[in-house]
C-alpha cells in the first residue's frame, strides 16, 4: 500500500494543476499555488515533478493519449455521423485540456520538449483528417480532388487549434468558464465540419444539416 501513494499524490498534482490551469492560465498559477491548493509541501510537489515543465509535460503526455486514440478512430469514419461524432470528441478534448490551446504561444516559447511535440501532434492531425475525408469521398459522399482534400485537412486542423481562441477573444469573461462549454464545443464542430458543406454529396449535406440541428 505505501508504494501506492507516492502515484495518488501525483495524480492529485496533474488532477489540481489541470484545474488551476485551466481556469488561470499556466502563466498566471505558480508551483507554491499548487501546492497551497493541494495542501502540501512545495517540496513534496517538487519530489513528484521536480520543475513546472514536467508537470506540463505529464499533463501533455495525458492529453496526448487521448488525443491518438480519437485520430485513430477518425481514420476508420464510415458516414458523415461518424464524422460528427469524431469532431465533437476532438473539440471535447481540446476542452479537457483548455490551458494547452489558451496559452498556445506561450507555453511553446519556453518549453522546447512540448514545442517537437505539438509539432508531430499537428502533422499527425493533418494526416488523421485527410484520411478521414479519403474515406468519405470514397463512400462517395464527398466530391473533392486531391489538392483541395489537403489544404481541407490542414483548414480543420487550424479550427481546431484556434478555436477557443477566437471564442476567447469575442467573450473575454465567459469565453473559457465551463458553464459556455457545451455550447462552444457545438459551435466548434459545426464550423469545423462546416468546411465540408461545398463538397458533401447531397444526402450526407442533409444528414450533416440534421445532425447539427438536433445538438444545437
């Protein structure tokens, strides 16, 4: 049982942190916060992640494991609801995990290990997202050529990067509270897939239409 602890304290740590930064912005919540918050000894957050980097980095790491099982079943996407569903799910996470898109920039000007990272994220996103309309122009529910299917992929993965962004930058004070998370993530989805509109076949155009009506 003691060797069990020292892995509920630092999940309690990644569990608090995520929080904090969520709702602060990693800039704005020190290390001594966290700890205040927890209720423990700086030194003991520092025994389970000795810099506020690894601490990122395990948030990361989590995020990411989630993140490659929905790109993974984003290449297997049969019908336009698979599709909705998918896209629904990214943008969850994407929320789960709010601090790593909110200070985006900042995060990677001064943490080189999650700058490669998020690099092979967004190539691995890029290619997951052309996959996904190659299945759907081949179920012929998509009209696109090769040359407008990539810079399709590469457009949904911008969305998805920037999207709560943007809803920040037009809702400063609500923008980012989970009480305006359903709604953002619908809206996300929607714009993202609205992308496809142009080039959806007329049945899977209406099925999209309908999903879209029935969740907002």
């Amino acid at each position: 049982m003691a060797k069990k602890a020292p892995r509920r304290t630092a999940e309690r740590i990644l569990e608090v942190s995520l929080g904090l930064f969520n709702r602060f912005g990693e800039p704005n919540v020190s290390t001594t916060l966290i700890a205040s918050e927890l209720g423990i000894s700086p030194g003991n957050l520092y025994y389970h992640y000795p810099s506020k980097d690894e601490l990122i980095n395990a948030l990361f790491n989590r995020y990411e494991t989630g993140l490659r099982k929905l790109l993974d079943a984003s290449t297997e996407v049969r019908d336009v609801e698979d599709t909705w569903f998918v896209m629904h799910s990214l943008f969850e996470l994407v929320w789960e995990s709010r601090f790593l898109y909110r200070d985006l920039n900042d995060l990677l000007s001064k943490n080189r290990w999650l700058e490669t990272h998020l690099q092979d994220i967004i190539r691995d996103k890029v290619s997951s997202f052309a996959t996904l309309l190659k299945n759907l122009r081949s179920r012929h529910m998509l009209a696109m050529d090769d040359g407008t299917l990539s810079a399709t992929a590469n457009n949904m993965v911008v969305m998805l990067t920037y999207w709560l962004s943007f809803e920040y930058v037009q809702h400063p004070r609500e923008a980012l509270e989970p009480a305006a998370a359903q709604a953002s993530l619908l809206r996300g989805a929607h714009h993202t897939l609205n992308l496809l509109t142009p080039y959806l076949q007329d049945e899977a155009k209406s099925h999209l239409q309908h999903l879209v009506s029935a969740y907002t």
